[in-house]
C-alpha cells in the first residue's frame, strides 16, 4: 500500500475518477439500511388495537404475534404480575409455556430472567410460584443451548434458596438421582453437579450423607472430565454442609484423588477446592496430606504443568497463611522465594530459556505471565502478613519496588489497590514506601492513579502521621516529593478525556488541609482550584473544585488570604461577564453555607448572592430562587434584620418587575416557601437545637482559626524582638566598657576643663544609654516584663529623696514618650512605666554624683 502524500490537491482525470468511486462505495453501504425498513404490510401486522387490556394484548401477541413481540411480552412479565398477578397467572403463563417449547435463543434468555425477576420481587407467594413456574423451570433445564440452560440453572438455584425443604427435595432431589447416572447426556450430568452443591447447604448432614453422597462420589469418578472438574469445584459446598468429621473420612480422599487425576482442569479444580477448605482441615492433615500436595504443585508449575501457575499465584497468599502454623522456618523461606519468582516472572529468563527462545514465546504465554504477576500484586498484603511486617523491608521491598515499576498497566493497577492495605500494615514504617506513591502518582496510566485515588486521604494520612515510632524527619522530608507529585497528577488528569477521574481527584484533594500547611495549599492549590472553576468545561468538575475550594478556605489560617479569596470569588464569578460563572458563584455559595457558619456567609456573601437578582440571564435568577430559602436560613433575628429587610425587598421586586414566567413561577413557589420558613433567634430554640449547635461550633472554630493566627503573629514578632534585644544588649555591654574607661581616665586628670569635659560626655553617652534602655524594654513580652518589676519598686523608692528639678522634667518627657508607645502598640507597654522610672532615677542620680565630683576637683585646685 502506497503513502498517501498531501502536498497537494490534484484534480486531474484519474483522481476525479478515484472519488467517484469513493462516493459510490458509500451509497452502497447505505443500502443495506433502507432494505431493513418495514413494509407498510410488516407494519400492518406488528399493529395491535389500542382498546385491548394490558392481560388481552399479551395473549393476542403470544398466539398470533410474531417472535419479537412475544420476546416484549415476556420480558413485561414481572410488570404483569404486579398489576393483575391472578388473570396473569390464569391466562398468560400457560401461553408462556405453549411458546417456550418453539421459542428462540432470545425469548429463552428472557424468560430466565424474567422469573428470577417475579421471584426476587415476591409477586407472589413461594408456595404459589412453584406450583406455577418451578415446573417450567425444570422442563426447560436441559435445554440443547448451553447458554440458554446455564440461564435456566441460575434461575433454578436461586428458586432452592427460597423454597421449602419438603418440595426441594420431591420436586429436585429425588428426580436427580436418574439425571446424574452415566446413561444420562454430558449436560444433564453437569446441571446435577450444580444442583448437588447448591442442595447441600439446604438439608442436614444424615439426609446429605444417605442421599447426595452417593451421587456425589459416583460423578468424582465420572470417565467425563468436564463432570469430574464440575463436581469438584461443588466438593466445597458439599464439605460445609456435612461438617468436619465427614468432609477428612469422605471430602478429603476424593480430592487427593482428584489432584492426582489425569485432566489438567481435574487437577487444578481441586487445588483450588483444598486451598478453600483449608480452615476445615485439622493441622495433621494439612501437614501429612495437604502440604505434600501444594509442594508437588509448585514443583510442577514450573517444570511440567504451567497451566496451574494463574491459579496457583492467586491463591498464594490465602495458602501461605493457611499453612503457616505447620512451616519450618526452610518451608518458609522456600515458599517466600517461590512468591518472589512468580513476581517477576516473564521480565527476565524462566526456565533456562536462552534469549532465542524469548523471542518465540508466544502472545498466550505472555497474557499468562501478565496474569501471574498481577496475581502476586493482589497477594501482596497476604504476603507482609506472612513475612511479618517488620520484616518488610528487607524480605519484601524489592518486589514491591518491581511490582510498583512494571511494565504493564494491569499489574501496576492492582498495586495501586491494594497501596492502602500495604500502608495500613506497615504502620510506622509506611515511610520506607513514599517513593512509590509517588511514583503511582506520576504514573503515566490513568487508570492506575484512579485506582489510588479511592484511598488517597487515608494514605496520605498515614504517610504524614505514621506512628508513634515514625521519625519527624521521615514525615517532614516526604512533603517536598509529595506536593509536586500530586499537582503533576491533578494536571495529568485535567488533561485528559476521563473527567470522572478528575472529579474523584478533586473530590479527594479536599482532604489536603490535615495533611499540609495552610500555605502550600494556598499558594499550590487553592489558585488552581479557582482555575479549574474558570476555565472547565465539565460540570461536575467544577463543582468538585468549588467544594474542594471551599474546604481549603475553611481551613485557611491567614486573614489577609481568605479575603483575598473571597474578593476574587465576587469579583471573578458573582460578578464575571459569563453567566457560567455566575451560576458557578451560586454553587460555591451552596457549599460555603454548609461548610462555614451562618455569620460568616451573612457576612461576606449575603449581599453578593441578593445582588444576582438583577442578573440579566434567567437561568441565574432562576438558580438564585431555589437557592433563596438556604440564603434565608442563614439570618438570625434580631442581628440580621436589616438583611432580611433586603432579601424582602428583592423578592418584591422580582414579583413586581419579573417578565420571564418560568422565573416568575419559581418566584411564587419560593415565596411560599419562604413564608412557612420560620427564622432561628439568637437563642436557642428547641426545634432549631441540633443546627444551633453545629453552627455555634463552626463558629467556634472560625474564631479559633483567628486566634490561632493571632498567637502566630505575637510569636514571630517576639521571635524578631528577642533578637533585637540581644543586639542592644551586646552593645550597651560594648558601651559601658568604653565609659568606664573614659571614667578612669578622666580622675587621673589634674585640669579642670578637661574633666568638665568629659563630665559632659558621659552625660551624653549616659543619656543615649538610657533612652537605648527604655526602646529596649518597651519591646519586651509582657511575660519578661514581670521580671523587672519587683527591683524597679524598690530602686523608686530609695531614690525618690534625691531627684531634682531636672529630675521630674525628665520624668515628664519619659511619660508622655511611655503613653504615645502605649497608644501605637500593645505588646511590651505594661512594663515601660517602671523600667522608664528606674532609668531615669539612675541618670538623676549619675547627674548629682557627676556635679560633686566636679566640686571637690575644684576644691583641690
């Protein structure tokens, strides 16, 4: 076949020609369609007079209608019986019968289900229904269509649930004693097997072990082996009905038997059979009898018979912890490694397979080995409980590495499923398994993220929070792969066709607020959340981001980005040029009125809701109508009077001034609706008890987030004080030392003028000194400040003797400088009147003892 090249159109003679044939191919393809269209005659006969009853049209259609209508009259049966169950009962089910006889594939199919509809609805009584459709049934059991017949029998086993010992046991169980002898066809042998397992749970062991084992150990030993495969996959059944005692004397030798039959599918229906009773085998028989066997059976899988691999991995896990209590620590070990060989079988060489070989296997082979593998993945949480948890990382990581990275889509998925069991064992050690969440986030099938989605939050949970014995430092290191991985998966998802897989992220995405901080939601998730709700075609999914929106604003711990949030939810979408968005606005109101409080909705949402119904659109002020009861709800009287008086007025005005009628009746009915509403009271009121609460305790934990914030604000700024404060201190220490080295300088001095002048820079430097004092401990904590107080009081009154005039200006000047303080902040002004007080006396008093200094120094001149 030639490469089509579209360089260019050519509209020569040949290609002209090649299109015309083109287009005739196309008209001979519609004309298969229009020969299928009835005749006018086909017609004719398909129509039924309109005045016949429901009772007569169906036996008109049964007699002399054609296939298709009788297949409709059957498949209204059940309908039938619930309108008129005794003329239908009278007059159409004998035409059933009569048409059942000749009747197709189709209509048998239906009729099938059709009773299982009558009897799982209970139409009828259970005594009535044998008596009227259990004959039936059983004549159309052995019907020459395997589909049709296994649809009879699954009719027949749920009608034996239901019905009496008594007629079990004549009406079935007696006329299968000829139907499961060897002169009887292949198919009524089976359909015997099938009902001897069901019929085993029905009656008591004695009645079992008289009349159905008999039957049951000739067709073990049926020379079919489709009937030996049958009858042992019923060997169950059959065991729970007869007890322990009969199933080790009769059970169990029949299946070692059979797991020595020549049949692969003999061999494998009774590994399976034995894996499945091995809570009813006592530990001598499973280490004598049943052991032996599942070795021999791995031994095979490998060497001889690969048909039992797929069987034999599913049912690993269920067999190593049956066997458990019976391993030596070398079984053990044995069968661990057998797990682990299942678990990368076909990613590398089997069985001495040389490379030339790899490449010939076949399509078969390969589907086989994908199959093993998921498998193994299914069995692995059975399998941490086989190795013991603790031992997880050295006995199991490997595999679950491999298993997590596989090629193929099936086998990554069920690890993606059964990502939460894995957790939930590993308890504190879940850590050591981060990177392969990651690694399932990122995958590149989306199938397998929505397989890990389901139970994202309770991962994730576990994954920050994972015991008691799980480092801070696992849990702080796994947030930085975590984030990027989970926007990479909400992006993968938005882009793709599958928008039920994105809806179920966002939906889980909501649970991010307990898992990490208020800020990398706010600035990795929040915004997306309100693109998504901009810029998505898919209603659920934007509804799903606005809830999730929501959420993560309930749970914001900053003021200044919940109003950020919110004016942008106004702006964006209450007030957006797209009635899209507007409507979306009213859903995001809906959400916030069950999340938050009733005060924080009057507060930030009321007035933008009741300003839509001016919107231009209909459809929005008919959205807002319904939504208006919710609005009122909201209110509490009397604090929110003045905003009931607007939701008033804007109902007035729609009554007044609506011109759409669809709008206008949905106004009318809200209106009374709104006027049966009674409005809840700022106390508490009986009939409005339980929401009272519920708001009251939103409201509470609205306030606390506030206060939370509050305490984290106070906290950083002391953080930044204490630092300033060990600066000051470092340099008033720095200082002191350079004035008492001016001190003592200055004594040895004889010249008056030069004394007097240093006199004065120290006053200078002890006057910096004391205002660097004052700054210092205005920004203390009050909880610092109470430290200073004691000595504070008693330096102010030792020295209140010795102050001067300077002395009490300089106090004034400190006090008004303390009272503007007091006015601009808040932290630190309940100790700066005392610390003020004890810098000033001591700079009076460095000034008095200054001033004597200098009078002796003349003095001696």
């Amino acid at each position: 076949m030639r490469p089509v090249i579209f360089s260019k159109m050519d509209f020569s003679h040949s290609n002209l020609f090649g299109y015309i044939e083109d287009l005739q191919e196309l008209t001979i393809i519609e004309r298969p369609v229009r020969r299928s269209l009835k005749t006018p005659e086909e017609i004719e006969r398909l129509t039924v007079d309109e005045e016949l009853s429901d009772i007569e049209r169906a036996v008109y259609l049964l007699s002399s209608g054609q296939d298709i209508q009788g297949t409709s009259v059957v498949a209204n049966l059940p309908v039938l019986m619930r309108q008129n169950p005794a003329e239908t009962l009278r007059r159409v089910l004998p035409k059933i019968r009569e048409v059942l006889h000749v009747a197709g594939v189709e209509m048998q199919l239906t009729a099938a289900v059709s009773f299982l509809t009558v009897l799982q609805e209970e139409s009828v009584s259970i005594h009535t229904y044998s008596h009227s459709f259990l004959h039936i049934i059983l004549q159309n059991l052995e019907h020459r269509d395997a589909g049709v017949s296994n649809a009879w029998l699954e009719t027949l086993l749920a009608v034996i649930e239901a019905l009496p010992k008594e007629t079990v046991r004549h009406e079935i169980l007696n006329p299968l004693v000829s139907k499961a002898q060897l002169s009887q066809t292949l198919q009524s042998r089976l359909v015997s097997c099938k009902i001897m397992g069901k019929v085993a749970n029905k009656f008591e062991a004695h009645i079992i072990k008289r009349e159905v084992l008999p039957l049951v150990k000739s067709l073990c030993q049926d020379v079919e082996y489709e009937v030996r495969t049958c009858m042992c996959r019923q060997l169950e059944h059959v065991a729970r009905g007869i007890g322990t005692e009969l199933t080790k004397t009769v059970v169990l030798p029949e299946l070692v038997e059979l797991a020595r039959d020549e049949g692969s599918s003999v061999r494998l229906a009774a590994f399976e059979t034995l894996v499945n009773l091995l809570d009813m085998i006592d530990a001598d028989d499973r280490s004598q009898t049943v052991l032996p066997l599942v070795k021999s059976f791995c031994e095979k899988s490998f060497k001889a018979d690969e048909s039992i691999l797929v069987s034999l991995s599913f049912h690993l896990g269920k067999l190593c912890n049956g066997l458990y209590g019976i391993f030596t620590p070398e079984q053990h070990l044995r069968f661990l490694e057998f797990y682990k060989k299942l678990s990368t079988l076909g990613l590398q060489q089997e069985n001495g397979h040389n490379d030339n070989q790899l490449h010939l296997q076949t399509l078969e082979q390969e589907k086989k080995y994908i199959s093993v593998r998921k498998n193994c993945a299914y069995n692995f949480p059975a399998m941490i409980v086989f190795v013991d948890p603790k031992n997880f990382n050295l006995e199991l990581y490997s595999i679950f590495f491999c298993l997590c990275h596989d090629p193929e889509v099936p086998v990554r998925y069920t690890m993606a499923i059964s990502f939460f069991e894995v957790a939930k064992l590993l308890n504190s050690d879940v850590y050591t398994i981060h990177k392969e969440l990651v690694t399932l986030l990122q995958d590149e099938s989306l199938e397998v993220l929505d397989a890990l989605v389901g139970h994202l939050p309770e991962i994730l949970e576990l994954m920050t929070n994972g015991g008691e014995n799980s480092g801070s430092e696992s849990k702080l290191l796994s947030i930085p792969d975590l984030i990027p991985a989970l926007t990479t998966a909400e992006q993968r998802a938005a882009t793709s066709l599958k928008w039920r897989t994105h809806e179920k992220l966002l939906q889980k995405y909501a649970c991010l607020p307990h898992i990490i901080s208020s800020d990398q939601i706010y600035y990795r998730f929040l915004h997306r959340m309100l693109t998504i709700i901009l810029t998505n075609n898919v209603l659920p999914v934007q509804k799903a981001a606005a809830r999730t929106l929501c959420v993560y604003l309930r749970y914001n711990r900053k003021q200044e980005q919940r109003h950020e949030v919110i004016q942008k939810l106004i702006e964006q979408l209450g007030q957006g040029k797209s009635y899209w968005n507007r409507l979306r606005f009213l859903d995001t109101c809906e959400f916030i009125m069950e999340l938050f409080s009733k005060s924080f909705f009057c507060k930030y949402f009321f007035l933008p809701v009741l300003e839509l119904t001016h919107d231009p659109v209909a459809n929005v002020r008919m959205k807002l109508c319904c939504l208006l009861p919710k609005v009122k709800s909201t209110l509490k009287i009397p604090t929110d009077k003045h905003l009931l008086q607007q939701l008033e007025l804007c109902i007035r005005k729609l009554l007044c001034q609506e011109k759409d009628k669809d709008v206008l009746t949905i106004v009318k009915r809200t209106v009374l609706e709104l006027d049966r509403m009674e409005i809840s009271v700022d106390a508490f009121q009986k009939r409005f008890y339980e929401n009272d609460l519920l708001d009251q305790e939103k409201e509470r934990q609205e306030h606390l987030l506030l206060e939370m914030e509050q305490l984290e604000k106070e906290k950083q700024k002391n953080e930044g004080r204490s630092t300033n404060i060990n600066d000051k201190m470092f340099e008033k220490k720095r200082r002191d030392s350079k004035t008492s080295s001016v001190l003592a300088k200055s004594i040895n001095l004889s010249v008056s003028g030069s004394s007097s002048g240093t006199a004065a820079g120290k006053e200078e430097k002890k006057s910096k000194l004391v205002r660097s004092q004052s700054f210092s401990t205005q920004v203390l904590h009050p909880k610092y400040s109470n430290i200073d107080k004691c000595p504070n009081k008693t330096s102010a009154t030792g020295y209140t003797s010795s102050v001067s005039g300077v002395g009490k200006s300089c106090m004034l000047s400190f006090r008004d400088d303390s009272f503007r303080t007091h006015s601009t902040g808040n932290s630190g002004n309940s100790a700066f009147p005392c610390s003020s007080s004890r810098n000033l006396f001591n700079s009076a008093d460095q000034k008095n003892n200054g001033n004597k200094e200098s009078h002796s120094r003349k003095m001696s001149m």
